[in-house]
C-alpha cells in the first residue's frame, strides 16, 4: 500500500489530544494520526453529525474501553420496549407520544451500532482478531 504525504495545519488542542494519546500508548505520534484518520474514515459518510466528534475521539481510548464499547447494548427494557412499540404500530397508529419514544429508542439503537462498528473498526487496526464473535457478547 503507497502512503500520501499531507501537511495538516491542526489546532493546538487536537495536537495536544494526539500527544497525550501517544504517551499514554507508548507510540509514535505519526502512528497515533494515522490510526485515528483511519478508525474515521468508514463512519463519516454514515453517521450523524453529532456522533462524529465522538467516533473520533475513539481512536483515543484504550484497548479496554474499546473492549466496552464494541460489546454495548441498549438494556433490556428498551429493546423490550422498542418491539413492544414495533408490534403495537403494526396493529394501531401510534399517540403521538410513542412516535416519539420509538425515534428516540431507534435513533439510540443506531448510536449503539455505530459505537460497536467503531470500537470493532479500532480493535481490528490494531491487531485483534474479530472473527470470534463471543468476544462482542456483553460482559455481566
């Protein structure tokens, strides 16, 4: 794979992030770049804008954290809770109320599955092999 050179002018406080990001890691600050450019890169046409920011921010996170993250899951009360409005929209019109629950409950199903692709994303740039799909079953 041929590498791009790019001058990229940064502010001081993303500069500072990837600094510490770096120490922390023990890496090269170029590495550290790169992996974050790169964990961004599958989500930013498909995310929403506010989640972007965050999605970012998770190439920052430690093995562990990402670990948590790419095993997150709504509760079982709102799954629950969300089939339960599915099933009940098949029957009847919903109130205007549950409309509402049931866009807030999907749009947090949708952020759920973009942290989880992210972490995975992350996992697998950095070494870990994700074909065992136990490993994303949540821990209790």
């Amino acid at each position: 794979m041929s590498a791009q050179v790019i001058t990229l002018n940064l502010p001081e406080t993303v500069y500072e992030q990837i600094k510490r990001a770096a120490e922390r890691t023990r890496r090269p600050m170029h590495d550290v770049m790169v992996e974050a450019v790169a964990a961004v890169a599958p989500v930013v046409d498909t995310a929403p804008e506010d989640m972007l920011a965050a999605l970012a921010q998770m190439a920052y996170l430690n093995d562990a954290a990402l670990w948590r993250a790419a095993r997150a899951t709504m509760t079982e009360e709102q799954r629950e809770r969300l089939e339960t409005l599915h099933l009940q929209q098949q029957r009847q019109i919903l109130t205007f109320d549950e409309q509402a629950e049931e866009q807030a409950l999907l749009a947090l199903y949708r952020e759920t599955i973009l942290i989880r692709a992210q972490a995975a994303v992350i996992l697998q740039q950095r070494g870990y092999d994700l074909a065992d799909l136990d490993q994303f079953t949540p821990l209790q």
